[in-house]
C-alpha cells in the first residue's frame, strides 16, 4: 500500500523539482544547510559547527545538527565518484526530501490502521499525499530539518496510538523522541507532550501498560545519551545552550526518562493514588533538574534580543509571528494555518464529550490541540497541528462514510463527509483564502522574496568578482552570499547572528559620520545596498537621514566609493574609501 501511495507522491515532487528555478529550496535555512554541508565535506570537523564567515570577528556558532548533514553529506560523497561535483550535489539535494516522503507514509498510514483498521489507513494516506505534494518540505532541495521533524512526529503519534501496548512500539516512540530533541529544539513542546502522555497514561492503567512504559523511558534516555555524545564536543559538555542538545536538554531527558522507567517497575501494581504519587514526584525531579541545570531554558530563548532586532527582523519573520499578527497582516491565510488543527481538536473533544473511544482520542486530542496552541504563539509549528489533525479527521472520515451508506437516512451523513473531506486539506483553504483576499489573478501571481528581489544572477557576478571582502547587506541575502561567493557576510537571519545582525541595523539607520565609524572597524567592507529589501525599506522609512535613507534617496556619501556593477543588477556596492 505505501508503495501504491508513494510512488506517484514520488513522481509528483520530481516533476515540481525538474520544473523550480533552483536545485535549493528557497528558504533561508535550506540555503544555509547546503553551507554546513560543504564545510564539513571540505574538511571542517564534525563537532565544529562554527560558520566562520558569518557575522562579526571568530564567526558564528552554528545551532544546527551534524545529524542533518550526515546523511546530505553522505550522498554527495556517493554520488562525485560518478558524476561531477556539481551534479552530485543536485542529485543529493533532490532525493534525501524526497525519500523522507516515503516513512512519513508509513508511519501514518500505520497510525491510521491502529485507530480504526484499514479503511482509517486509506484516508490517512491520501491526506497526507496531499498534505506532501502541495506543500513545501519535501520538495527537491528542502534539505532543512523541518521534513526529518515531521517524520518523527508521525512516527511518534503512531506509536503512541498502539492501544495494545507493545513494548517495541513505545521504545520507538521514545527513539522517536530522543532524536526529535537532538535534531531541533522546535519539537521540544512536542516531546514533552509524548512523555505527559505515556506517563500519565501509566499514572491511570498501570500494570497493563508497565512494560511499555519502560521501554519508553528507557529508549528515550539511551537514544538522547548517544545523540548528546555523538553530537556534543566534550568542552561543551558543561554548556547550557536552550536552541540545541545540550546539557539543558540531555539532563531533563535523561532523568525524566530514568525517573518514569523506575517508577514503572517498582510502583506499577500498587494502587492508583500510589502511581500518581510517584509521577509527581519524578514531575518533581525533571523541575528540580530544570531549576538547577537550566532555569533559563524555561523561558522563551529569543527573550534576550535587543528590541531593535525584535522590531526589524524577528517581528517580520512569518514563522515566528503570532495568531493576531498574522489575522492582522496575512487574514487570507488563518484558514491554512489554523482550521484544520482547531476542527481535529474539536471532533476529539466531541467525541471524549460522548464517550467514544475515549483514551484514543485524548491522545489525540493532546497531540493535536497542544501543536495548535503553540501555533497561536508562533505559527511554525501550523504544519504538525496540520500533518497531526489528519489522524482523527480520518477516523471521522470513515464514520460518516459508514453513515453515508444507510439508504435515505444517509444523505445527510453524504453530504457531511463529502464537506468534511474537503475541508480537512489544508490547501483548500489557501486557494479559498487568496480568492477570498485577492481574487482569481492572486493565483495567477507568484511571490518574489526579498532573496529574490535582490540576488539576481548579474548582483550575485558582481559580488562574486569581488576580491574577498565583508559583505554588509540585509540578512535575508546573507545565506546566499555564502552558497554562491567566497565572500564573509556580516548579516544571516539566525538568531545566533544577533550581534552581526544588530551591527548591519545600527549601520543602515546611523547618521553618515557613525555609519563611517562602524563600516571603519570591519575588514576591508563592501555595502550591498538593495532598495527591493523589505528590511532596508524598512530602515530607510524610518530614519530618512540614516545612511539606508540617504542611499535611497540618490546622495551617496563622501566616505563610499561606488563599484561597477552590471546594467541589470539589483544591488549597489559600495566600498569604503581608505
């Protein structure tokens, strides 16, 4: 069935990558982990995640995984032996999203026949092909980690949906769980989920679910303990960092794990009040642990950033918005980002109400409605509430279309799984959102990004036949200038970039003569001027007598002095005059 299923999703991305513009994708982070990944395979060493190109003097600590890399990496090497590099490289970015397709069937096409047999399993691979071929992560070149993620969270719902308890089934959930941490700090709220889950579900049924709650606590524990050490350098063992595995993570991970395995052995055949006591006492170890090892990771981990970086960058960036930022600036798109995650919620709260498979659905009720609240804070976790909601709107699927073939009695069941069908596919409300917003010629209109806008093939030749310099320019062509020249770039949209980042908005809105000063203490600086720049419009509007506002207004100060650039270039140089 996976096959029948994921053979024309596989046909469908490999005709939409032969047909797109790049063999990257076209975030930002897709662009950046193609530069990870030639450092490493150009001899940078496996524990060394610093990009000494980017931002100020000594480069920028990189948060990312070695875990993505490997297996990129890995097919670059497989592939230059027998084509040239360059075409090694296409080949590898083009098949590692596209393979992560196929276990994403799986895993949900097995969660749909645990909730509710084969018919479940149909619907839950159909919409999750389509979930795959009208979105973006995985597509050829979507080589971030975001596709790895959503895999572990199908893998790690269908495990959990297992309501026969087998013990291989939650040491894969916790397996799961483990490399989800180890990958990302994003899909953390998710795995503490998983754990709340498993643990209270033993708290309740004990005995029944003793060896499985082991399993869970032990794989959890054991997978992060070897990720943490394949991954961490040792003089980084004491390091508490709360955007990737570190000892904040690992700690909490370890001793959770540890705490819930104990307690499953030793308290499962006593009574239930016995069982909650000792979940709240290992609840009560984790908390101690966070206190001690990482009270800051309690917090949000953008808190510290300056508020100008806040304001000019973070504030414009579409993953982090909130849900009245985005019902403020983008209303068109609420329906994509939120409906499908608040109905699935709704149909297992419904469902609990009456009775209806009740521990089924609060599992997925917890897994569904708690993606969807943190999409409500920051949107980018709309696409697990999205991918997570496919589960119980299969399972509501497949009742109605039981009802639907009760004679006369079942038209109205009919026409509820035909609305219900439709309206479960998130894409169906983008279209519905752009017509509503736009109009049809919005379908018609393809979005240009601010990467786009400014790093046409001419702006990047004449950035390239530069000699090497520091390349002070927006943020979002940062990435790019590191994939296509050999220049250092003082701006990336990474928030580990904060102090390159900060340094290009302070330049851009200073008057000239502090502008001078801060270009003067870099080495040897270019100034990309690009006016199309959503951020550097931004500056220039708000400080006209800044140097962003000056550049855009024609008056080019005395201290820069204007490079030759191509006819049809977007960006303007400027070098400092000695």
């Amino acid at each position: 069935m996976t096959l029948f299923y994921g053979m024309p999703v596989v046909l469908v991305l490999i005709t939409r990558f032969f047909r797109a513009a790049d063999y990257v994708g076209q975030d930002n982070d897709d662009v950046m982990r193609l530069v990870q990944v030639r450092d490493l395979l150009n001899g940078q060493g496996w524990y060394d995640l610093v990009q000494l190109r980017l931002g100020l003097e000594g480069g920028t600590q990189m948060h990312w995984s070695r875990l993505i890399d490997l297996p990129i990496a890995g097919l670059i090497s497989l592939f230059r032996p027998v084509f040239e590099p360059g075409s090694a490289e296409v080949l590898a970015l083009a098949i590692w999203p596209i393979f992560l397709a196929i276990p994403l069937l799986v895993a949900m096409g097995l969660a749909g026949r645990r909730i509710s047999g084969t018919q479940c399993m149909h619907f839950c691979f159909v919409l999750t092909a389509i979930f795959v071929v009208t979105g973006n992560r995985f597509l050829g070149g979507a080589i971030d980690h975001h596709n790895v993620q959503l895999v572990l969270a199908a893998a790690m719902a269908a495990m959990l949906v297992d309501m026969q308890y087998r013990v291989r089934s939650y040491a894969l959930a916790g397996a799961a769980a483990a490399l989800a941490i180890a990958i990302g700090a994003e899909t953390t709220p998710l795995v503490a989920i998983v754990c709340a889950i498993v643990a209270l579900q033993w708290a309740h049924l004990g005995r029944d679910v003793a060896r499985a709650t082991i399993a869970f606590g032990f794989s959890l524990a054991a997978t992060l303990s070897v990720m943490f050490f394949l991954t961490v350098p040792p003089y980084l063992y004491r390091a508490v960092t709360c955007d990737n595995l570190s000892i904040a993570f690992y700690s909490l991970a370890l001793v959770g794990g540890a705490v819930l395995a104990a307690s499953a052995a030793f308290a499962s055949g006593r009574g239930k009040p016995t069982r909650f006591g000792a979940l709240a006492a290992s609840a009560c170890c984790v908390l101690m642990v966070a206190l001690v090892v990482a009270p800051q990771c309690l917090g949000n981990p953008l808190a510290g950033l300056d508020p100008l970086l806040v304001e000019l960058w973070l504030d414009n960036v579409t993953e982090a918005q909130s849900f009245s930022t985005v019902l403020a600036q983008q209303p068109e798109t609420i329906g994509t980002y939120y409906f499908c995650g608040a109905f699935a919620s709704l149909v297992c709260a419904w469902r609990i109400w009456q009775g209806d498979r009740v521990r089924l659905h609060l599992i997925l009720f917890a897994l569904v409605a708690s993606n969807l609240a943190i999409a409500l804070v920051q949107v980018r976790a709309m696409v697990f509430s999205n991918l997570l909601a496919i589960l119980p709107l299969s399972l509501l699927l497949v009742d109605l279309r039981t009802r639907s073939q009760g004679g006369s009695r079942g038209v109205g069941a009919s026409l509820a799984y035909v609305l219900v069908l439709i309206l479960s596919v998130p894409t169906v409300w983008a279209v519905g959102g752009t017509l509503a917003s736009n109009g049809l010629a919005a379908l018609e209109t393809r979005q240009v990004s601010n990467t786009q806008r400014c790093l046409t093939p001419s702006a990047l030749s004449d950035i390239e036949g530069l000699p090497a310099s520091t390349i002070v320019g927006p943020s979002d062509i940062g990435a790019s200038i590191l994939r296509y020249t050999n220049h250092h770039v003082l701006a990336a949209p990474y928030h580990r970039n904060a102090d390159g980042m900060l340094m290009e908005l302070k330049i851009g809105l200073a008057p000239l003569f502090n502008a001078k000063a801060m270009l003067s203490k870099l080495h040897d600086p270019i100034l990309a001027f690009c006016a199309n720049d959503f951020q550097t419009d931004m500056i220039a509007k708000r400080e006209p007598q800044g140097l962003y506002g000056q550049l855009a207004a024609g008056s080019v100060p005395d201290f820069l002095t204007p490079l030759p650039v191509s006819p049809r270039s977007s960006i303007l140089l400027y070098a400092l005059k000695p």
